[in-house]
C-alpha cells in the first residue's frame, strides 16, 4: 500500500509543480544571474580529495575525477563567497589539473600537460604518456549520509561529520573515544566501564563493546555502518554495533545523521545513522606509532599502524594493518572507585555485610531481609570457637571494589583491504574486507552468598545455641576477584558493482556480510553445589571425586588461610563459557539518476530493493550450580527481510529561476516497505522541505516514521533468574531478579521532526552557524525498565507491575520461588525463605520515550597575520527526556537525573596553525544535574591540549609529524556521585581515565 500512496503522492507533486512552473521560471535575466551566482564556501584544510567532496556538497555541483589526480595532494581550503567555478580554481590552483566542464552543473578535472601553464581551464587538455584524456565516468560522484542520491548534496536532515583532520587533533586512539565526545552522545550504557561499575542496566556487553546511544535512546537505536554497510550485532544480545572494532587511523571521516531514517535505510536507523568511512583512493605509505599513558597509573597504550596505498587511472587498492593494546585501569588507581565506602568523599558506606569474615545473619520478620548479628572475629582460623567468641551487634564489612578494574585490558589487530577497478568505460567494480581480533580482561566483584550451615560442619559453632547459622560470605580473599577474559572477532566484507546506464542514470549493486563472534570466558568461579558438599549441608556426591571426610570440610567461621588449597580449588572449580555469533547478508540494488528537468533544477530520483538476513544463536558451557557441565545451545534463530525503497527531490526553485527571498526551495520524499517473515510488515515514510530567502540562510524540516523489529535475542533468549540485593528504605533485601527473552513483544515505532536553519556568512568569510529543533517520540520500545534503574525499583509505585513481594511464612511463594531457583543456574546461593520479592527485568514493550531539544553549532576560521585560526564550537540542550513505563503509566521527566542524559552538552575548541606548528586547544563541558534525592552532581569541565608538527620541505624528514596530546589536561575529576553501586562518579556522564598524554609519529613514505 505505500508503493501506491507514494506513487500517488509523487504524481500530485509533479502536477503541482506543473501547475506552479509558469509563476517560477525566472525572468530573462536570470540566465546571466545564474551564470554569475555566488555561494558561501566553508571548506576546511586538508586532503584535496576531501576538499573536493566538501566544494560538491556546498555548490550542489558534480566533481568527477580520477583518483589517481588527488592522492597525496592537499588543500589549503576556502573560505567566502564565490562563484563555484571560481572556488573550485582557487582550491586546485598550483596543483597541475585541468578543470572541463560537464554539462550545466558538471565539471570533470584532468591532468595537465606540464609544458602547459598552471592557469585552469575549460578546454580539453592534449593527452599526455600515462594518462589517458578519456573523461572520467561519475561512478564516483559524491553520496552523503542521509540520502541515496548521487550528488543531492546537504539536504533536510542534520548531519555532523568529522573529518580525517579533525580526528589526527583529537588525539584520540580509537573512534569509540571519538564518537562519545560528540555533545549528542550520551554513555549510559554499551561501554566498557558501565559495564564493569555495574551501572550498564542491560547487562548485555560481555564483549567490552562500544556503541554509540545518540540522544540517550539506546545504542539499539542507532544505526551503525562501515562505508554504507551494515555491522553486525554485538554482545549478550546482538543489540548494538561495537565501534571498538574500528581503527581510528584508517577512517577517512565520519557522518553522523541526526534522525530518524528508517525511511531511507531500514530498522534501527531509528534515533539515527553512523557512517564510519574508511578511507580507498590512498597512494604511498603511511607508518603511525602511538603511546599514550594515564596520571595515575593504569589504561597504558600503544599502537603501530602501516597503510600501503596505489591509485591509477581507473582503479585504486589499500591495505592497512594495526595493532593496538591498552592496559587495564584497576579500580583502586582512582580514589573514587577504589573503595565501596565512599564516606571519605562525601558519600556513604556502601560496603557489603557478605564479608570475610563473615557475618551471622538473622531473618527479620518485620522486613523479610537478613541483618547481620553477630560479626565472625578476624585473625583467627576458624578452629576452637566459642559462643563468646563472636561479635554481637557488629559486622564485619567487605569492599566489593578490590582487586576490580574499572576500564579492561584490550588488545585489538585489525587488517583492512579495499580495492577498486573500471572495467570499462561505464562499469566499475568494487570491494572492501575489514576484520579485527579484539582481545579483553578485567576483574569484577568475587563471589559472595549466604550459606547455611549446620552441625554437620565440623567448625559450627552457635553463639546463641541454634542448630544452624546463615552466614554472610564473601570469597574474594580466598577464590579471588570474578576474572574473565574474552574474545571479539569482527569482520565485514563486500562486493559492489556500478553502471553508467546513460542519462544521468545509473545503477549499483552490492552484497555485503557481516559477523561478529564474542567468546568470554570466566574460571576459578564459586560452584554452589561443591560447596554444599564441602560444608556437609549435602551428602559426598559420587559423580565428584571429592570427600570431606578425606579430604577436609569448608570452614566459613575462619579469617586469613582458614581453608586449604585443596578445599578451594573444589570448590571454585565453576566456570561459564560462552559463546554468540551474530551475522547480517545484505543483498542490494539501487537505480538513481535525474527523472526530469524543472525551472528549479533536476529532479532526482533514486529507487531499489534488498534483502536481508539476520542470524544469531549461543552457546553456554557452566558447571557453576551442578556436579556436572550444563549445555545450553540457543537457536540458531533466523530473519529474512525483503525491502523496496525510494527518494525523490524536487528542487522547485533553483539558480535559474531564483525569486527574491525564494533563492532555493526543494521538497524531497522517501519511503520504505519492508517485510519481515517474523514481525510482519512496516511502511515508513519521510519527508522535508529545504528554503532558502538568501544565499547565505537557508531553512529546513522534516518529518518520519521510524522502527525496529526486537532483535532475535530480545525475543529468544533464554530465561534465567539470580540474587539481587536491592535497597528499599534503608535496607538491602534480596531478591530474585528474572532475565530473558520475551516471545510477545512487538516492533517498537518512533515519529521525528527536526527544523533548523545553517547560515554561511558573506561579510565574514569562514563564519558558520547552525541550529536544529529535534522531536522524536517512541511508543512500545523495547527494554528492560526495572535493569535501567534497577536500585530504584522496590518500594517504587511505577515499577509495581515487575515486582511481586513474598513471604516467608506463605507455602505459595516458597512453591514459586522454589521452582525459580530449580531452573536457574546460581540457584544454590541463597535458601529459598531468603527471598523478599521476585523482579521481572524480561524485555518488555514499554510505554515510551519522549525526547526534544536543540542543537547549535558554530565555525570559523581565517587567515590572521602570518597563520590561521580556526574555531569550532558545538551544543546540544535537552528540554526534555521523559519516559512511560507502561502503556498506563505516567509520564517521567529523566532529564538531569544521575544516570540520565544532562541538559547541556558542549564542546569547543581553538587551532592556531603557522607553517609547520599547529596548537589546538579543546573545552568539554557537562552542565549540573542532580540524583533522585535531589543531592546534587556539579558540572565537569575538561580541557584538552594538543601541539602538532609537520616537517617541511624535502629529504627524509619530508611526511613526517609528530603530535602530544594530553586529554583532561587539568586533571579534573569528575564530579562525585554517591552510586548505590559503590562507585564515586556517575558512569553515564563521565568517565574515570584523568588527565592522559600521548605521542604520536607519523612518516608519510
């Protein structure tokens, strides 16, 4: 139905506009006044290649050349108004190339014979050895994020986009660290160190992964591709594309698209799009080493990088390889995260009653929980205790944070090939092969439980006479910290093929697969039923070769070497290792090209198909609650979609038939029908309107349908359930917190809206301003609420329908809880009596998510005295993050709440650069927010710092630069946040690495 809705709506328009035609054709003077029309060019320094992509997008003109031409050339960039002939003269003057005409809007560059003067110009050159005067094809010619038409240049949606430059001057190591700087990023989840503090409420990123979570929707809502590819899924649950997996070094630049464009690319584009470009047309050699190291200890790195590069007339190939390690940041290297009691801070003590030494617990009735009451003395080994012996009315307290990281040790090889071939005049072939061996370890909070343990141990001893005694335990000291270490293989590939079809037409195929495989394992863990054993709680099992008789009881009353080896290797025997493959095949093709000619300009239109299939399945070895190895295969679970899309511009108002205040108007249109074998089938549109009164101002809006389908993990995962302590009105009670796949669930929908307006200053070249209006409203998104805000949940009338209170003394909620525990795999931690509640974190379709805000943006740069100055400035403002829950529920404003998106965002910087030094200075900024409680978190300021130099001139030392960067270059903490979690920062809005310093050589060969 939406191929016929927007074929009717395509014939409205094109009567419209036939209708409108007579009233737009300009005067007879408009020709002339087109011929001389003067834009407002903002194109920064760098890679002539790159300026050339820039000058197409802000002319709206064609540039079609060979790659060989530009490769290694550079660019002094431009900045003013001009005609766009005269722009592009000024960008390749001195650099030996032809500039040749191209029909109305077209221009193709060429080599220049070198007896002929450097002055451009528009007739053909005279063929020279080794260069053919065959015109280039535009097999080539400009696509950019956010639209599938060749050559459409800026159109209605934000884009953000970082440059290869840009990237070298944040001196960052990795796109990850690169993305997460961006005012419209936001960290609450899918990072290494929300993950490893505890804070990530999915609980998903096994791999270590980074996503990106533009606007705080979630990483699952945000599209992320490699040259216009798809990456595969990463994690627990496949949900988010892993930026880690990707060099820094060999991007090229990065687009980022700021709404929905489901219409456009399909599901998950639904907060917006990430198009990391990897860099092709490269000719030469390129060596980068890298070190960098942390004030305080911890996350030391180091990287070496080659890229080997041909391009020839017609074709280009590149590889390139680096391996990059970084060590760990051991939670005790920052002061707050070294320690759960955070009272030193100005916190709370959030230390644990599970301890070593333990503690006697008792059941309160009057709360259901166990509090500690009597304190096992420390010292001593656990042998010829006495009733007196023990501690009444004191605890012993652990601090869960020993011996843990905060951010992991990773290693990462990456190899990366691209290659590209005219076969003939009008098809060109080509491909690309990314993969990366991604290695992590780090270290979290050891096992703790509450062992009941009777007379049957021969160290029991009652302090009150009982026949049994609960225990709070933890076995850090004794089995160590919860160590893990993983794999994270990510590979891409693709196969494209171009054809020059005649008439502005053309048509693109390409096949494309992705895979991503994470391995984790974790050994040395606690085994519930060995130490049922090992306390005599349960019979010598014959399927062990264990006997505590023989071979020696656990003593839980001890402190220090209470235990023997040979009892703790027993029973720390456990282990979980798993495994998740997650892949995507796409299959697509694509006609676009000029479908007629307006007074305003060519009409565009760009229409295809593809197909997709999506695969994931896991694999679980554990031998952590049972005498024996549990499996546990999950899938594999297979989607198969099928898609037709298209896009069309109408330009109804263009240079030819310009009015006053109506310089340009263009109207554009896409659509998307997608068919999913599981879900069903989706229809989204979009749509947007571009005015612009004046050559330097122009306005924008537009409007989309956006969705995705629950990923095959969301709906298939398997249930499980584990032990949760969580607070509820100052008391930690244990429950038991359900986890899984939710078979029911349905695709969750957004709508979006965005107006802006960009201004390109014609008194004051280089000066550019932006703004952008954003709405976009979910309804049914998928998530696991009580996860997100899972120390919030008890006691909390919101979260009521997840949360289902029991009672020791009613047989019914023991029978359910019993039966729980018989299914789980930590089911022998806790007895079942120990229970308050049980908590159901399964996927849902929640209620919705209502964001709205503004971003601004501002550059400029020119030329003072014998340098350059080039400013950047960029903010993004929230008015408001509210959430519903439930379709009944209320709505919940989120914005400003620790844990939440702030406000404000914002980052600036400054780069003085003359001859062969550039100095660039950076400011972050986080504005001020607040916990639940109303405490509040004070704004983090941050300031980086980085001093560059290029060698000039010849010899050996021509291409080589050197640059020390120093991230934090203050030092600044970031602000202290009292976490339920024992961590003193706020994990979404901060980070725990401090000021870093890093060099960085670079020889280009």
């Amino acid at each position: 139905m939406l191929q016929s809705s927007l074929r009717r709506r395509l014939l409205v328009g094109l009567a419209t506009t036939a209708f409108l035609a007579p009233a737009l054709i300009a005067p007879a003077s408009a020709a002339p006044q087109a011929a001389t029309q003067t834009t407002v060019f903002d194109i920064q320094a760098g890679t002539l290649d790159a300026a050339l992509v820039a000058f197409a997008t802000q002319s709206g003109r064609t540039v079609a050349y060979s790659p060989t031409l530009v490769a290694g050339r550079r660019s002094d960039g431009l900045r003013g108004r001009f005609t766009p002939e005269a722009a592009l003269d000024r960008l390749i003057a001195g650099t030996g190339i032809d500039i040749h005409r191209r029909g109305d809007k077209g221009f193709v560059l060429k080599a220049r014979r070198a007896s002929i003067t450097p002055t451009a110009t528009l007739e053909a050159p005279t063929p020279i050895e080794g260069v053919t005067a065959e015109e280039p094809n535009q097999l080539a010619e400009l696509v950019v994020t956010g639209s599938l038409i060749r050559g459409a240049g800026n159109g209605v949606s934000p884009v953000v986009t970082v440059t290869r430059d840009e990237l070298d001057r944040s001196g960052r190591a990795n796109i990850s660290d690169i993305l997460a700087d961006l005012p419209q990023a936001f960290g609450g989840s899918a990072s290494p160190d929300t993950a490893l503090a505890a804070t990530d409420g999915t609980g998903s990123n096994l791999a270590m992964s980074t996503g990106v979570n533009l606007r705080g929707l979630g990483p699952s809502a945000t599209l992320v591709m490699v040259n216009g590819r798809r990456m595969a899924g990463s994690g627990l649950t496949g949900a988010f594309a892993d930026t880690s997996a990707i060099p820094a070094a060999a991007v090229d630049r990065v687009e980022v698209l700021l709404d929905g464009a489901s219409a456009l690319y399909g599901s998950d584009a639904v907060g917006g799009v990430v198009n990391i470009i990897l860099r092709k047309d490269f000719s030469g050699a390129e060596s980068r080493a890298r070190v960098g190291v942390a004030q305080g200890g911890g996350a030391f790195e180091r990287s070496v990088a080659q890229t080997l590069g041909k391009a020839w007339d017609g074709g280009h190939a590149l590889i390139y390889y680096e391996h990059y390690q970084r060590d760990r940041l051991a939670s005790a290297d920052r002061a707050f995260t070294a320690n759960a009691d955070l009272r030193a801070l100005g916190g709370t003590d959030h230390r644990q009653v599970a301890s070593h030494p333990g503690n006697i617990l008792v059941l309160d009735a009057a709360s259901g929980t166990y509090v500690p009451t009597w304190a096992i003395p420390a010292g001593q080994s656990g042998v010829g205790l006495t009733p007196a012996s023990f501690q009444a009315g004191t605890a012993n307290l652990e601090n869960q944070r020993l011996a843990t990281d905060i951010l992991p040790e990773q290693n990462r090889d990456a190899v990366y090939i691209a290659f590209g071939q005219r076969l003939a005049s009008r098809l060109e072939v080509s491909g690309d092969l990314r993969a990366s061996k991604r290695r992590n370890a780090f270290a979290m909070p050891g096992s703790i439980s509450n062992l009941t343990v009777t007379r049957a141990n021969p160290y029991f001893v009652s302090p009150n006479g009982s026949a049994s005694h609960v225990i709070g335990y933890s076995f850090t000291d004794e089995l160590g910290p919860l160590r893990s270490r993983g794999k994270a293989d990510s590979l891409g590939a693709s196969l494209a093929a171009a054809v020059d079809i005649g008439r502005t037409w053309r048509a693109d195929f390409y096949g494309a697969y992705a895979e991503e495989v994470t391995r984790r394992a974790s050994d040395h863990r606690l085994n519930t039923r060995f130490l049922s054993e090992a306390l005599g709680a349960i019979a010598d099992d014959p399927a062990t070769a264990y006997s505590a008789a023989r071979d020696g009881y656990f003593n839980p009353f001890g402190d220090g070497t209470a235990n023997s080896q040979a009892v703790l290797d027993f029973i720390g025997s456990g282990y979980i290792h798993t495994r998740y493959v997650s892949t995507v095949t796409t299959l697509n093709g694509q006609l676009d090209g000029t479908l007629l000619e307006l007074p305003g300009g060519s009409v565009k239109l760009a229409v295809g198909g593809q197909f997709r299939q999506e695969h994931f399945d896991t694999r679980t070895l554990a031998k952590t609650s049972r005498a024996t190895e549990t499996r546990t295969v999950t899938g594999p679970f297979e989607r198969k979609i099928s898609a037709g899309f298209l896009e069309l511009r109408v330009p109804l108002v263009g240079p030819a038939n310009a009015l006053p205040g109506v310089q340009r108007l263009e109207l554009s249109l896409a659509g998307r029908v997608e068919h999913y074998d599981d879900v069903g089938d989706t229809k989204n549109p979009k749509f947007g309107v571009l005015w612009a009164p004046t050559g330097s101002t122009t306005f924008r809006a537009s409007y989309g349908t956006s969705f995705r389908a629950p990923s095959l993990p969301e709906v298939f995962e398997p249930q499980d359930a584990g032990p949760v302590f969580l607070p509820n009105a100052g008391v930690n009670r244990l429950v038991l917190l359900r986890a899984g796949g939710n078979p029911t669930l349905q695709p969750e929908k957004a709508k979006s809206w965005t107006a802006g307006v960009d201004y390109v200053s014609g008194r004051w070249p280089g000066l550019k301003l932006s703004a952008t209006w954003f709405d976009t409203r979910f309804t049914g998104q998928i998530g696991t609420p009580v996860y997100e805000n899972i120390y919030n949940v008890l006691g909390n009338s919101v979260y009521a329908p997840f949360v289902q209170t029991l009672s020791a003394s009613n047989p019914a909620d023991q029978a359910k809880i019993a039966a729980l525990l018989a299914t789980t795999t930590s089911g022998g931690l806790y007895p079942a009596n120990a229970y308050t509640a049980i908590v159901d974190g399964r996927y849902v379709n929640t209620g919705g998510l209502h964001i709205q805000g503004l971003d601004v943006s501002a550059r400029f740069g020119r030329a003072i005295g014998p340098g350059r100055l080039d400013l950047t400035a960029a903010a993004t403002y929230l008015i408001d993050y509210k959430r519903k829950l439930t379709p009944a529920g209320a709505w919940v404003s989120l914005v400003d709440t620790a844990g939440q998106p702030v406000d404000l965002r914002a980052k600036a910087s400054a780069t003085w650069t003359q001859g062969a030094w550039s100095a660039t200075g950076g400011l972050n900024y986080v504005d001020d927010y607040a916990t639940v409680a109303g405490v509040r978190i004070d704004r983090w300021t941050t300031i980086d710092a980085q001093l560059a130099w290029r060698a000039p001139g010849e010899g050996l030392a021509k291409g080589l630069s050197l640059a020390l960067s120093v991230q934090n270059l203050l030092a600044s903490d970031p602000p202290f946040y009292d976490t339920p979690q024992g961590i003193g920062y706020d994990t979404a809005n901060a980070d725990p690495l401090g000021r870093f310093v890093s060099l960085q050589l670079t020889k280009r060969w």
